[in-house]
C-alpha cells in the first residue's frame, strides 16, 4: 500500500475523491436569473409602462415574469439537488496503508491506493478502480444505459491492456474496460480469491487499485458535460438572433422618426422619451425567447409518454434535420435473444461436417473432433456448457442474451464456486449435465472474456470424469480459422458458412484442444497460448429474426428520403442478408464488398494477411482493394471510380449486366471494419474513392465500438446531420459523437444519449424525427407569429403616434395578454403529423421560402393598416385627435376616431396571423386537430366581432373605444 506521505501528496494534487458540485442558494440564483438580458428588458420596460400610466399592463407582465422567474429557481434548484444526488457518494472503505488495511473514508481515497471491495459493502463505486483480484458483477446502467449487468475481472500482470489505459481519457479503450469498474456504477456481486495483500488476518479478498477520482473519471467528465453542455449549433438560433437585431434596428428608427415627428408636435421632451423608448418595447416583444422554447418543452414531455427520455432537450429540433440514421443490428433491428437453430459439428475421422444437430440429444452423443497429439475427444457440447461469460445472480444467469440461449439449448446447469474457493483468474464456475446423463460435471478454470478487437472469448475446463484439461474457444468464423490447424479444417468450411449467413443467419465457430499440462500451469496460462493450434469442432447457427417494427420503420425512413445505414459487429455477408431482408437493401440491388490484396509493388508476408484470408496490413499505404459481388456474379467494381465492371473483360453478358448497373445505380456497398481502418488512415484526406464509400455504402460489418464512432464523424464532415440507433453498452461511444444519439434500453434516462427509449425497436427513431420536425416548425411558426405581431402594434403605433396618441392599458392588455400569449401558447401545442414526408423543414431563416413568408407577411399587414388609416381620415364623420387644453399636446386623450380604428382593425390581424400560422401539415397535424387552438381562436373571433358589431357599454369604456357610425 502507500505511505502517509505519498497519500498527502497525492491529496493535494488530485484533491478530494468525490464530485462535489456546489448547490447554489436561492438568492445565488435570483442576482443571476436577474442579470439575464431578458429580464432586465423586461424591468426597463415594466418603468416605461409605468411612467406612461400603464399600470394594470404593466403589473401583469410583472406578475408574469415572477411567476416565470420563480419556477425557473425552483426548477434549476431541484435539477442542482438531484444532479448533487447523483454526483455526490460517500462511503466507507477498507485501504491497505502503510502495509496494513485500514477503514478510511471514500473521499479520502487517492490515485494508486489498494482497496478491499469484499469488506464494506458498495451502494455506488466511489471512484475508478482497476480490478486487481476478484471478480465483480456491476450494473452500468447509469453510464451506458445499458441493463444487462456487467462481469468483471481482474487485470493480469504484464497485460498488454495495461498499455491502453489513457488516464487523460474521458473513458477507456473495450480491451481495459473489463478490468474497470466505473465510478457511479453500482456493485451487484462481489466475489473473492486468495489474495496476495494479506497482513496476517484475512487473506481471502477482493482488491482494486484507484485510477482516477473525482472529476477525472468517467462519470465526472459526464457530469462536466451536464454542467457544462457543448453548444448546439443551430441556424435556427443564430438567425432568430440576427432578426432581432435587425428588429431593434427597426426599433431604433421608428425611435428616431417618432421623436422627430413628436417634436414637430410641440410635444414635451420627457413625452417624447418615453414614446420613443416606448415603440423599442413594442417591436422587440420580452415574450419571443420563451415562445420559441416552449414547442420543445411540449415535444419533450410528448416524447416522455411515448417512453422516450430526454436530458437535452435542444436536440429535439436538430432532429427536424436528420439525413442519415445509422443503426446497430443485434438487438436493434433484430432480436436481442437469438434462437440457437442448432450446432453444425464436424467428424474427428475425416474432418468433414456432419448433419446439423437441432437438439441438446443429438448433440450429445456426437465427438467432433481430436487432438493433432492426442487421442482424447473433445465434445462440442463440453463447450457450449463451458465457453460463456455468464453468472448466476440470486439463481438467474445474467450475461449476454446469446450466451443464455446456447446454455439452455444444452439443458446444463451453472453453479458457481464459494467466494474462498475463486482462483486468481475469475470466478469458479461448474456446468452440471441435465439427469439422467452419461455426462459428468465440467469445471471451469479460466476465462478469456469476449473481446469486440479479437472477436473471440475462450475457456480452460476440466471433466470431473478425467484429468485431462481442455481449451475450448468460440468467436466469428473467419477468426477461428486461423487460429485452427490446418488439417482440421474442412474443405467445404467457407461453403458452408458462406451458406448460412447469405441466409440471414448469425455463426459463430467452435474450437478446442486438449491441454497436457498440470491445473496450476493452465491457470496461469497465457490467452495466446490457450488460443492457437486448435481444432475445429463446428460452427453454432443462430436465427437473426427481425423485430416486428424494423422494416416497416426502415421503408419509412426511405419514403422520407432520410439514408438508413446498418452498422454492426456481425460477419459482412449475415448483415446483407438482414439487410435485404428488413428492405434496406432491395432485392434488386447488388451488393459488393471488399477485401485487401497486396498491391504488385508491396510483397506477401505471412504475417500480413487477415483472418478473412485477405490482406490487412493497416500500415502498408501500397495495398490495393479488390470489390466482388456477394453473389459472385462475375461483377466487380472499378477500384477507383467503385465503378461496375466485368470480373472477366470477355464475359460480355457481364459487361452488359455491369453496364447496366452502372446507368441504374443499382448497387449498394458493404464494407468491413479493417477496409475501413485502412481506407479512413490512408485515403480519407485525399481520395474521392472515400467520399465516394461514405455515400454509397449501406452496411459496415465487423466494425469496433471506435470504428463507428469514426463512421458518424466522417458522415458529419460530408455536412450530414447524423443520428444513431443502438444499445448503451458497446455503442457509447457512437450514441454521444452522433448528432441524435438514441439508446434502447429499459432504463429510464442515462448520461450515454441525449435520448433513451424504452420502446425495444426502431419505431422510437421515427417518433422521434416526427417530434423534432413538428418542434422545429412549430418554433418557426411562433417565431413568424412574433414577428409579425411586434410588426402590426408597431405599424399601429407609429400611424397613432403621428397624432401624439396611442393604444390604451386596456387595449394592450387585451392584446398582449388574452390573443397574442393564448394564439401562441396553442400553436405550440400542434402534435406532430402522421407520416414523414421527403422534404425536410427549414433550419434557417434566411431560407427563402421563410424570408418571403415573413416579409411578405409584413408589407401586407403594414399595406392593410395604412389603407385603413387612410380610409378612417377620408370619412366625413371622422374627428382627428386634439388636446384637451389648449396649447398642450401632452393633453392629447388616447381615445378617439383614429384609436377605435386602428386598435379593431389590428385585433382582427394578430387573429387571422395566428390562423395562417397555424396551419399543420406537412410537419404538424391539421389545424382542426388542435381542439385548443380552435377554441381559443373562435373564442376571440366572438369577442372581436362581438365588440365590432354589438358593443357593450361598459366593454367598450374598458378598452378605451368610441362610437362610430
């Protein structure tokens, strides 16, 4: 452990281990909410109103904007106390310090020190913790999303995974993370071993070195980003601002030309202030911020009953804007849990294949293969038993869905070891044969957990029957192979995988050796060793059924024109095969893929070619890529231009299919996670063949967790607003570089994606670009709706104000209040529209399909109001405004003619605005749909006409109008 000086050094320099975020006070916030440029708008705006004796209006927005200030207090103070809830552990610990284990608080725990998982028990992992004994089951559902739990093991010394730990990293690479467990994750399972940290006591632990505390882990980079969040850069927003602007230069020369005009009035200076200060709050209205925002607060909470959470909400309208949707295969266009169709083994007489064995029965009576050295069998149900992840949590196997599926197609039992009786390198696990059976018991001695950058997970197993210990390994096909003695290989071995996964279906291969070598030794046998020379054994067929949803959700997104890629870990031919049969690929279409060859100036080495048989020198820029066609139709393409020709130049029935293919554009492209690798370091700055991919291809096979990530990166820089489907376990990393990132999982909100569904399909992708269209919209039609109102008081005002008169407190009141706030209120309430349609609602306002709305808009109503003004004087009982004392313009009365006029006329307008603004499809549902809205809208059109044609006295007398004939 570490010395009391080294822990006080290491105290100061990464300080305490615990992210704690300082929650400010009510007061805190209120000096800050009050600094906003809104509200102090709003302040200097309310003091004008006054001095004008605008009381009642100016009250009410005062009332108003408290009200709105209070809730957005009390809404950030319990967002700070419920992130603080999250952010914020503290627990007890047992340390090893100073050559003895000691209980210390969590929050004084540092880099490096040791740490006894086994003696307290965890609610939460309180910092980064590297497992250094033991093994742990945790639920990362809180990062990831994720609800499967996680097992984890120990680090071994002289891993080459300790090369890839980053600490400067936010998170760590998939070959580190097994060994982590992440800060804010919650324990499930502990499970202990012999450790070598014993001072004389307890000697049977659980030990975990501290990595990164605090701010520096994972879940404190999270929390950063919370706090902290990464603008989104929205046309929308940066327009909206650039109009006001314009606006309040609108506002600053009606301020100049109505002072002049004032003063040619013989007005007073102080009137003249505030008139002219008074027309800037008119065409800049406080209320525009919030009308804009409150379309996302409705699509947001929409979303949330559909099952579909968001923790940033300003992402709803970029997805208005998405052109490509990039989903992960397993578990989100297919099935999680795959049926297992059966076990395809091999004879260890001739090393060809048997006939498919469909059940556990048939299977176990079956020796698929034997040792180059040995006669001894191996059995390919002693690895379907063994060679899995899985672990038992109160009696239940947790682990992944396909691993369950191939344990219960045996009928073996699990049953793990007691903690003291774990050895150094995992957890003691025991598969039991179903009885009666003429099989024994297996033990498990070691496992090499599934790792996504060798495409394989392996065990060490021993029959209680025999001393013989065994190796047996399961990952994809074309791995296997090379890891496979030649001589067991069959001949048909390509045939008959090719086979199955043109048919849609998933394989894995099956592989083993026997292991002559004491129980010791094989414990601390290397994974290399334990993982070469094997023998085939068969392959495992897994049925890839599609969820009911996908392809009805894929043909969706292709009607609305939004490009739909798959992109997966699975084998290149399985994924087209899902493909065409989810419609992502038509059945027309061909389909190529690639493989890597030397080029004529770059040599073979044995050591350069690929588990596909290919060449996969990622640091050899001269190698040259050859496209066939899945069916091999004696088509290939151009390795430049990706353009279809002849594999065979005399084949002329080729040449004319390849011609023709060419016209079409018939022809779709399915690359593999190393082609990828290769193209993306070498031809990604300069080659337009890698443009050329980015747009053409539909499926990325084989591709790492980072791979895709680089996917959505390199579709972002092609100007592509990208989003991305998939679960929060090995796709974090693509859900948070994603424009749209969207997580399936049972969980109800994670720091991994903006938006988590509980839906278990796609469906939620389109629900989600429904919202996101209807939000953005919505938020233009508002914005327009505005625009347009501060246009029409200002056109009023300006005309009144030529007369030294203006609108009354009533009249404003009415108008502010009662038609502008409920018209806006219920045109963000609009529901999002059926279908997609193929074109995507603007993003700017500078589009000209809006600019010539909005500005259209204006001169019309600005025209109709001076036609009617012009109109109003040219009557002869018409009576212009005059002061009520002689010589004093500042006596000049509100009410008059001109007023009455102008005030009936504009309350009409903000009425039919909101009507052509609200108009639906082909973002939002019709108009008639909108119960609220047409109530609100007949509502008012009753009370206007009502006042127009069959005035009440005493109405009339609040608003401040007069009798005209």
């Amino acid at each position: 452990g570490l010395c009391c000086a080294t822990v006080d050094t290491r105290a100061r320099l990464f300080g305490k281990s615990v992210i704690d975020i300082q929650e400010k006070s009510y007061l805190q916030l209120l000096w800050e909410e009050a600094l906003n440029p809104l509200y102090i708008f709003q302040v200097a705006s309310i003091a004008i109103w006054c001095s004008e004796e605008y009381y009642y209006y100016a009250a009410t927005i005062f009332v108003i904007s408290a009200v709105s200030i209070a809730s957005t207090l009390v809404s950030t103070k319990q967002t700070a106390r419920k992130l603080r809830a999250m952010s914020v552990y503290v627990c007890p610990t047992c340390v090893l310090r100073d050559g003895s284990w000691v209980d210390v608080d969590s929050s004084e725990l540092v880099p490096g020190d040791i740490v006894d998982l086994s003696k307290h028990s965890f609610d939460r992992v309180p910092c980064e913790l590297v497992l250094v004994e033991g093994s742990c089951i945790v639920d990362e559902s809180m990062l990831t999303g994720e609800s499967i739990p996680e097992n984890k093991v120990a680090i071994e010394a002289g891993d080459a995974a300790l090369e890839a730990i980053d600490m400067a990293a936010h998170t760590f690479q998939p070959t580190i993370s097994r060994h982590i467990l992440f800060a804010g994750t919650q324990i499930i399972r502990v499970r202990t071993t012999s450790s070598t940290y014993s001072s004389g006591g307890q000697d049977i632990r659980a030990t975990a070195m501290v990595l990164r505390t605090g701010f520096c882990t994972t879940k404190g980079t999270l929390v950063r980003s919370i706090l902290f969040p990464h603008p989104t850069h929205f046309r929308f927003y940066r327009d909206a601002l650039r109009f006001v602007w314009v606006m309040a230069a609108m506002a600053a020369i009606g301020f100049v030309v109505n002072t002049i005009n004032l003063h040619r009035l013989g007005v007073s200076a102080s009137e003249i202030a505030k008139k002219a200060l008074d027309i800037i709050t008119v065409i800049v209205p406080p209320a525009l911020p919030a009308s804009m925002s409150i379309g996302m607060v409705f699509a947001a909470r929409r979303l949330r009953k559909e099952g579909i959470f968001c923790i940033s909400p300003s992402r709803i309208n970029v997805a208005s804007m998405v052109s490509v949707v990039v989903c992960d295969k397993t578990g989100t266009l297919t099935e999680e849990g795959l049926d297992l169709l059966g076990v395809h083994p091999t004879s260890h007489h001739d090393w060809s294949f048997l006939d498919m064995c469909k059940s556990a029965g048939a299977l176990e009576a079956v020796t698929t293969a034997s040792s180059a050295k040995s006669t001894a069998k191996l059995a390919a149900i002693d690895a379907l038993a063994t060679c899995h992840s899985l672990n038992l949590v109160d009696g239940v196997m947790v682990g992944d869905p396909l691993e369950i599926k191939m344990v219960e197609f045996v009928g073996w039992r699990i049953v793990e070891g007691s903690a003291g009786s774990a050895h150094p390198y995992g957890v003691s696990v025991t598969a039991w044969p179903p009885q009666p059976s003429n099989l024994n018991a297996i033990d498990v001695i070691r496992r090499f957990e599934f790792a996504p950058e060798l495409c394989r997970a392996s065990v060490i197993a021993s029959r209680h029957d025999a001393q013989q210990l065994a190796a047996y390994v399961k990952g994809a096909p074309e791995v296997i192979r090379e890891l496979c003695l030649p001589e067991s290989i069959p001949v048909d071995f390509g045939q008959v995988c090719d086979g199955y996964m043109q048919n849609g279906y998933r394989v894995l291969a099956l592989a083993g050796k026997l292991l002559d070598m004491p129980l010791d030794v094989a414990r601390s046998l290397k994974r290399a060793e334990a993982e070469c020379e094997l023998a085939f054994m068969g392959f495992l067929v897994f049925e890839n059924r599609l969820k009911p949803a996908t392809a009805q959700v894929l043909q969706e997104l292709c009607d609305a024109k939004v490009r739909a890629i798959m992109c997966t870990g699975d084998n290149p031919l399985t994924a087209v095969s899902v493909a065409r049969e989810c419609s992502l690929i038509a059945p027309e279409m061909a389909v190529f893929v690639p493989r890597m060859c030397p080029s004529e100036r770059q040599p073979l080495s044995p050591e350069s070619t690929n588990a596909n048989g290919g060449y996969n020198n990622l640091f050899a820029p001269l190698a040259k890529l050859v496209w066939t066609e899945s069916s091999e139709s004696g088509i290939c393409l151009d390795p430049v231009s990706l353009a279809p020709m002849p594999v065979d130049p005399c084949d002329l029935d080729a040449a004319e299919r390849a011609q023709n293919m060419l016209q079409t554009g018939l022809y779709h492209l399915a690359i593999t996670g190393s082609v990828f690798e290769y193209l993306e370091r070498y031809h990604s700055q300069t080659a337009a063949t890698w443009i050329h991919i980015l747009k053409r291809a539909v499926v990325y096979a084989r591709m790492s967790p980072e791979q895709k990530a680089l996917l959505i990166e390199h579709l972002q820089r092609l100007g592509c607003i990208v989003g991305f489907c998939g679960d929060g376990a090995n796709d974090c990393a693509a859900l948070k570089t994603a424009d749209i990132g969207l997580s399936l999982s049972e969980a109800e909100a994670s720091v991994a994606a903006p938006f988590t569904s509980r839906i278990a399909d796609i469906s939620s992708v389109i629900r989600l670009l429904k919202e996101g269209r209807c939000s953005i919209a919505t938020s233009f039609a508002c914005f327009k709706y505005m625009a347009l109102y501060s246009m029409i008081q200002f056109t009023t005002c300006c005309i009144l104000y030529g007369y030294d008169v203006n609108l009354t407190n009533g009249q404003y009141l009415f108008i502010d209040l009662f038609t502008i706030l409920s018209v806006a209120v219920c045109i963000d309430r609009f529901k999002p529209f059926e279908r997609l349609v193929p074109k995507r609602p603007p993003d700017s306002l500078m589009s000209k399909e809006v600019l010539t709305s909005l500005l259209g808009h204006i001169v019309l109503v600005s025209s109709f109001q001076v036609a009617v003004f012009l109109i109003t004087t040219a009557q002869p009982w018409y009576q212009p405004p005059r002061p009520a004392v002689a010589n004093d313009p500042d006596s000049t009365p509100k009410e008059g003619d001109l007023n009455t006029s102008m005030y009936l006329f504009s309350a009409f307008q903000y009425l039919f605005m909101g009507v052509v603004f609200g108009i639906g499809p082909p973002y939002r549902q019709p108009m008639h749909r909108n119960y609220l809205f047409l109530l609100v809208v007949s509502v008012l059109l009753a009370f206007d006409l009502g006042v127009l044609l069959a005035p009440v006295p005493g109405l009339r007398s609040m608003l401040g109008l007069v009798d005209i004939p």
